[in-house]
C-alpha cells in the first residue's frame, strides 16, 4: 500500500539552486521513522501538494508530462529524497527497481538476480537457504526458469526488464516501482513487461508502480492511474 497526505516533492536547496540538506526543526512522519521537514523557503519545488492512496495488490500507472516530478516522486516514495512537506507510508520497504543499466556478458540470469540479496548477506558470503529460496521463488514468478542459466548479453530487453524486476522480489517490498520499463522495447516486449507487472502485483499483493508515457497500453495494463 502506499498512501501519501498533502506530500511536495523536490530538491532542498541552497545558493544559486544549489541542493542542500537545510531543514526546518518541524518533524513528519515518512516510512515508518520521523525525518526532518525541508524549509520551503529554500527548496525547488517539484510537483505538489499530492494526496492519493493505493492499496496491497494494485498496478498503478503514474502519468504526467517530461519535468512533472515522476520520477523525483518515485525517488521520493523509496526514501531516495525527503519529500520537502507531507507524509508518506508504504506499511514496509518501497523498493526502485533500476531499468536503465547494462547487460554485462559474463553474468548468468540467476546470478544477476542472485546479486539482489547481496545487500543482506554481503558481497563475499554465500547465501542461506532462505536467500536461495527466495531467489528460486523470484524466477518461477517473473517466469524466468528457461534462461536461468543464460548469459545476460543473450537475452532481449524484455526479458532483461523481467530480471530486473526478479532482483527487486527477492527482497520483498511491500512497493515496487519502475521508472519508464517499457522505454526502448518493441511492442511484444513492451506489452509482455505491462501484463507482468499487473500478474505481480495480483500474485504477491505488492503495490507496482510504473511511469510511462505509453499511456494507451499502460492504461490497459494497470488498475489505477495517478496523473501528475
């Protein structure tokens, strides 16, 4: 779930547009734990005041034009950036899934995927059994058994776009949120990334939200739409 009350998103900032970590002493609630209120007076303000709220389950399409704040809110749901007013709960871990990075040749599926659990367990310790566990439940979900043992560099977009999406299950967020997926893919991969995010939500009873500006099919794709 994700419920936002009367939130503004941005930057703090500082001289010239500067950003800065200048904060008023008022106090708000934000994820669970108390963080300081950003002085107004000194922000670039990005969109808001926002109110909405999505339950458990639902795949939600957020919208809006280059420069509306998507991605700053999305940033701003993971605890990336203090929202400069408001209050946000998610009821547990907001997690933003990367799409924009390379398929490194050399990395299987499942160690890419694998790599998702290093922040618990370390870069140089083997993985428990739950970790394991949890990585082979990622798979089996994003429907990803048949290229397990494939080479990142022999896989499509799409399917990479899958894999991202496994690293981000094995560490069971309550929210899982994807800035632009579809950007760059044909049609088949880009409808295939849409149908696999509304099945997870639908399967896991997390909160998926993506941005996109394929407002057609994500529209088609998605149980709710917030519009910035």
């Amino acid at each position: 779930m994700i419920k936002a009350t009367d939130i503004v998103v941005g930057y703090p900032t500082g001289r010239r547009g500067t950003r800065s970590t200048s904060v008023s002493l008022r106090f708000a609630s934000y994820p669970g734990k108390c963080s300081p209120e950003v002085d107004l007076s000194r922000a670039a303000r990005v969109a808001g005041p926002l109110s909405f709220s999505f339950g458990d389950g639902e795949c939600v399409m957020l919208r809006g034009r280059n420069g509306s704040g998507k991605t700053t809110l999305m940033k701003t749901i993971a605890g990336q950036l203090l929202p400069l007013s408001g209050t946000i709960e998610t009821g547990g871990e907001a997690i933003l899934v990367p799409t924009r990075i390379p398929k490194v040749k050399g990395f299987t599926v499942e160690d890419f995927i694998r790599s998702g659990m290093l922040a618990e367990s370390g870069a140089f310790k083997r993985l428990d059994r739950e970790a394991e566990r949890r990585v082979a439940e990622a798979i089996r979900m994003m429907e990803l058994n048949q290229l397990a043992d494939k080479d990142l560099s022999q896989i499509s977009d799409g399917e990479f776009q899958k894999a991202c999406i496994a690293t981000a299950l094995t560490r069971k967020a309550n929210v899982l949120m994807l800035d632009e997926p579809t950007a760059f893919l044909d049609v088949e991969n880009r409808v295939m990334v849409l149908k696999t995010l509304q099945r997870l939500a639908h399967e896991t009873r997390s909160t998926v939200v993506f941005s996109t500006h394929d407002i057609h099919d994500g529209a088609l794709y998605s149980d709710s739409v917030l519009a910035l």
